[in-house]
C-alpha cells in the first residue's frame, strides 16, 4: 500500500482510471506528447537530474501511471550555486539518485489524495504530506489554507501528461539529511 497516516491506512475512494481520464479532459490544453519532452520545456533543472536516472524510470514505467514532484526553477535557485553543483557533479551521482527517487511515485496521486493522506512512500522512501497554514505567529493563530505541503515543499500547479501526474513543487521534497552524503568520494578499497 502506497499511503500511510498516523491514524489510518489511506485508501483511495475512486479508481485511478477514471481520476486520470477526468483531469485529462480538464487540462488536455497543457498537454504534450512526451512527458520527458514536457519535463524538459517547464522544468529543465529537474529534467538534468531525473532523465538520466534508469532506475527510477524503470521503477516508474512499470506502474499503469505514476507522479512526480517536479521542482521549479526558483526551487533550484533557492539551493545556491554550490548545491546545484554537487547535483550535476558525477561523484555525486548515488546521492542524486537518491534524491531524484524522492520525487517520483509509482502510482497516480492527485493533491486530494495527498492531502488526506499524512504522508506518501516515494520510490526512495517515505516523507510526510501536511496542510498548508497561513497566518499566525510562530505557528500559533495560524490557519489551513486549503493547499499541500510534501516535507516543506508546497505543490504550487499540477500537470497531467499520459499517463502521470506532474505537481509542481517550490522546493526540493527529498530529506535534508540527503546533502550530508555530497562530495564524499569513495576511494576503492576503503571502507
């Protein structure tokens, strides 16, 4: 089972099919032939990262549709030039993997689902979905806007191209802990 909350094992009320045929009605304007091709055109600093990741594109195209959590271009901005190199940096590349499988789940997920369901298991692991607040102090008077937040990142758009889903992100959705592992090369023979 894909999702997973602190209460309750979420379970999706309408099948996937006929959510995916709705929303593609909805947007067909937005629509291109390939997903690569429209990852390329709207979010090209993801593009770099994720094509060239086999494993996850296996992982993905096994699926009958799949999503993904595309970064925007401010997201990368808001790295810095040192982060954005380590990304495209090849003895960085499992840590990038590592990353890039974070964004990517096996199964189609719209923000409804997502928003109810406290929390998603991606093809590199599990990270937490919250409600967007606004308003307040420090988080007291603070309110739920309606939106959803994956580890931080706030779904700004979502995209239906084929056979997946594309939500837009304004930051990176992967772990943190992640860029600890940056510039470590490993020598051969060392352990």
């Amino acid at each position: 089972m894909l999702f997973f909350s602190s209460v309750n094992a979420f379970q999706p009320s309408a099948p996937i099919k006929t959510f995916t045929s709705s929303l593609r009605a909805e947007e067909s304007n937005e629509q291109t032939t390939s997903i690569e091709g429209f990852l390329k055109e709207n979010y090209p600093e993801f593009a770099t990262i994720l094509l060239p990741n086999e494993d996850v594109w296996r992982a993905l195209k096994k699926a009958e549709g799949y999503t993904i959590f595309a970064p925007n271009n401010a997201a990368f901005e808001k790295l810095g030039d040192k982060k954005r190199k380590q990304l495209t940096d090849p003895r960085n590349g499992e840590t990038t993997e590592k990353i890039v499988a974070h964004h990517c789940i096996n199964e189609v997920v719209d923000q409804e689902q997502l928003f109810n369901s406290g929390g998603v298991i991606t093809v590199g692991g599990q990270i937490p979905v919250d409600r967007t607040v606004a308003g307040g102090v420090f988080g007291v008077g603070s309110k739920e806007d309606g939106g959803v937040s994956v580890n931080g990142a706030t779904i700004v758009k979502t995209n239906v191209i084929n056979e997946a889903v594309i939500h837009e992100v304004d930051e990176l959705v992967s772990p943190n802990i992640l860029w600890r592992y940056m510039d470590q090369l490993r020598i051969p023979g060392s352990s």
